[in-house]
C-alpha cells in the first residue's frame, strides 16, 4: 500500500515510517511542516529507501496537499501532524488551533475530494486513520479507564484542539462518507523524543546535572506506551480497523510521574553512573504545578486487543532502559536539537 504520513518526522509518526519501511512492503509519502518538532534526522534510518519520499509542506495548504494527493495516490492517509506538547498549549494557543483544528479541516476538505475521485474500487480500500490522544477524555480519579464511549471532557487548550479535530475526523465520515479511523493514544515513550516531553527532559537535564522538575506533588499519572508498540498498533488499525471506528490504545502502564523520574534515575545510576557518585535523584525538585494539570489518564484496550489482536510488547521497565540507552548512544540527536536553541524557551520548568 501507499501510505501518506502528516507529521512523519516528529516523533511518533518517525517511529511509524522506520517501522513501515523495516517491517513491511508499504510504500510512504512523508507530509511534514518541520515545525521545531520535526527533524529529518529522525527519519535517516529510511532516507536511503525506495520506499520513502518526503515532501515539506503545511497540512493547512490545499495547493501543497492536493499536489501530494495526486502525486502518490495514497491508499491511506495516516495524519498525525499536530502541535503535541500540553504546556506550550498553555504559554500560546494559536499554533494549537491553527494546525490541529483549521489544519486537520484543511487536509479533510483535501482527502474528500481526493476520494471522491478515486474509482469504486479503490475507494473501498481507502482509509483517513486520525492519530488522537487520550487527553480528549479529560481527566480520571484514582478508579476507572477511557473506553470508545467515554465522553469528551478536554481541559487543555492542546487536548480541547484534539477533541476539535476527532470530532471533524468523525463528522466528515459520517456526513460526507469518508471512511475515517481514530485512535486515542495515551502517552508514549522511546527513541526520538523531544526534548521537552517528562521523560527526554529528566534523562536529559539529569545527565547534564540539572535539576529535575516534577511539577506538583508529582502524584499525577500517565498510562505509558512504547512507541514502537503504538506504530504497532496504528499499522494493525489502517491495515484491518472498521472504517468509522474508534480503537484507545494504552500500554496498561499506569505511573506515578515520581515514580517514572525515580525509575529514570535508576536506570541512569546503573548505566551511566554520575562522576559524583551520587544518585541522579538527588537531583529532583519539585516545581510549581501545571495549570489545570489533569490527575490521571489510563486507557482500556480491550477493543484493539479483541478486534485486531493487538498488544503493547514492551513492559514499562523494559522500555525505559532502552530509552535511557538510546539517550546515552545518541547524544548527537538531542545536543543538535539543544543546540538549535529549539524553542527559545522551554527545557525544563526549573
Ligand atoms: P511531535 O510534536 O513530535 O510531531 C509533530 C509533527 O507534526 C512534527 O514533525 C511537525 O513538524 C509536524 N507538524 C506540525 N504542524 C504541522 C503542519 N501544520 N503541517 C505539517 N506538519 C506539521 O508529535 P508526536 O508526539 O509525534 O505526536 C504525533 C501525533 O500523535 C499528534 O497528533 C499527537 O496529538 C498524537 N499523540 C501523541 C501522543 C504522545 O504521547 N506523544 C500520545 C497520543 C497521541
Ligand atoms: O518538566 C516536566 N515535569 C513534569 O512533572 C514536564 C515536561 C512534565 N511533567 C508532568 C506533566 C505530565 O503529568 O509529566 C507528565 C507528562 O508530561 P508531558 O511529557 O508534557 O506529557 P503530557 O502532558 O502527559 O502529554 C503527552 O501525552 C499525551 C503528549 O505530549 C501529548 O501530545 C499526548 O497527547
């Protein structure tokens, strides 16, 4: 299949394109911006393939999307291009409702009459699989999980933009019949990272011997997922999913964000010992908290499971090690990334 990828070289969706270049026969158009959070360097690994074309252009511009459409004639469209970082959200919207909301409407309005002129039988075959979050579902106490049928209740200006687009998503599937799949992904985790996001930032700013920042009590909790698990998932959704369905996918990982710091520094202490010889969590300070920080996300996958058959690989301890190794074999990566001065601001609360 031909699969066009919105926002391919940001994290999850470069975890994606390796994952479909290496594992399969498909063939990918990269759809990037290269926003602050796009980097080719994430996707060197499938630069030499056949495989693989990228072309850099906004989602929100019809000339440049249509080209691609007709150009690659893909079967799927795998949109994941988003603004994705909670606190910068906060610090300034716009960007958040620029991309996630006009930019998703503008790639639907494309994607329709794209399919619409596709012949009957390809147009059977042709997906739009969205990439949301599980921030849409808003925020859990100590009990219970998000399934398909909970409600919407976003509280960041971030979550509240995806919410925006899932509802878009759904309503040109039901409207206009585009066959469209959603995903809603709790967090995930591994290789190539931005450096803004808990886990790249502690492993990071620990090695640099800074301190860690848990914003308030750090008793908030995330349900985490491999990224390799979640390109898992999303090529199990676009290549054999229900069109006009919803999957949650979670890595049944619930943590305490002290909890995942802590466990950080561990693997830190063992791999790469500090040269004081102290433990990297004496460096952990806790720091004022998150406006409208959501308490606990947790996902129930029980539909990807039994429909898909679907599971996370890696256990949370498993893929945290092998996190913190590739932070350590690949200080190039992120130094290039710090030393771009990414985002003028932002590494770190502290
Ligand atoms: P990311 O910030 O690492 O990457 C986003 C990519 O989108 C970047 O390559 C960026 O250049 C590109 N992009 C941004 N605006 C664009 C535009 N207007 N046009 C074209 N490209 C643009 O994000 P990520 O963490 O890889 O998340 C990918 C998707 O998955 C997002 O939609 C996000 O909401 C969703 N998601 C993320 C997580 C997570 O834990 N990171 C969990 C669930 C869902
Ligand atoms: O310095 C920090 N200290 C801290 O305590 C940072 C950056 C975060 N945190 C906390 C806030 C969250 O409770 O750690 C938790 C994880 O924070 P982020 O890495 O910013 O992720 P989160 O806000 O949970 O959102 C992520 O998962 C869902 C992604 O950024 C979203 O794109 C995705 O939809």
């Amino acid at each position: 299949m031909r699969i066009l990828v919105t926002g391919g070289a940001g994290f999850i969706g470069s975890a994606l394109v390796r994952h479909l270049i290496s594992d399969s026969e498909h063939e990918v158009l990269v759809l990037d911006k290269l926003t602050y959070a796009g980097l080719l360097s994430s996707l060197e690994a499938v630069s030499g393939s056949n495989r693989y074309q990228f072309a850099q252009a906004d989602i929100a511009d019809p000339v440049a999307v249509g080209e691609a459409l007709s150009r690659f004639r893909p079967q799927v469209i795998a949109h994941l291009a988003a603004e994705s970082h909670v606190d910068r959200s906060i610090d300034g919207p716009g960007e958040f409702i620029q991309t996630n909301i006009v930019g998703t409407f503008a790639l639907l309005q494309q994607a329709l009459g794209y399919y619409r002129n596709l012949p009957t039988d390809e147009q059977a075959a042709f997906r739009f699989h969205h990439i949301s979050t599980d921030e849409v579902f808003g925020s859990l106490d100590e009990t219970g999980l998000f399934t398909e049928t909970t409600p919407y209740d976003p509280r960041s200006p971030y979550s509240a933009s995806k919410a925006a687009s899932d509802h878009l998503v759904r309503a040109w599937g039901h409207t206009y019949g585009l066959p469209v799949l959603v995903t809603n992904c709790s967090n995930n985790y591994g290789p190539h990272h931005f450096p803004e996001k808990l886990i790249p930032l502690i492993i990071i700013r620990a090695l640099s011997g800074e301190s860690l920042p848990v914003y308030g009590d750090g008793s908030n909790v995330r349900d985490w997922l491999y990224v390799e698990d979640h390109a898992r998932a999303l090529r199990a959704v676009f290549e054999r999913g229900q069109p006009g369905r919803t999957y949650n996918v979670g890595g049944n990982a619930e943590r305490r964000n002290i909890d995942v710091v802590k466990a950080i520094c561990a693997a830190l202490d063992r791999l790469s010992p500090a040269p004081s010889g102290r433990s990297y969590a004496e460096q952990i300070t806790f720091v004022a908290d998150r406006p409208g920080h959501d308490q606990r996300y947790a996902i129930d996958a029980s539909r990807i499971r039994d429909e898909l058959g679907w599971e996370p690989q890696h256990a949370f301890e498993d893929g945290i090690e092998a996190t913190v190794r590739w932070y350590l074999q690949n200080r190039d990566w992120w130094q290039a990334i710090l030393d771009a001065r990414y985002a003028t601001q932002r590494l770190g609360a502290a």
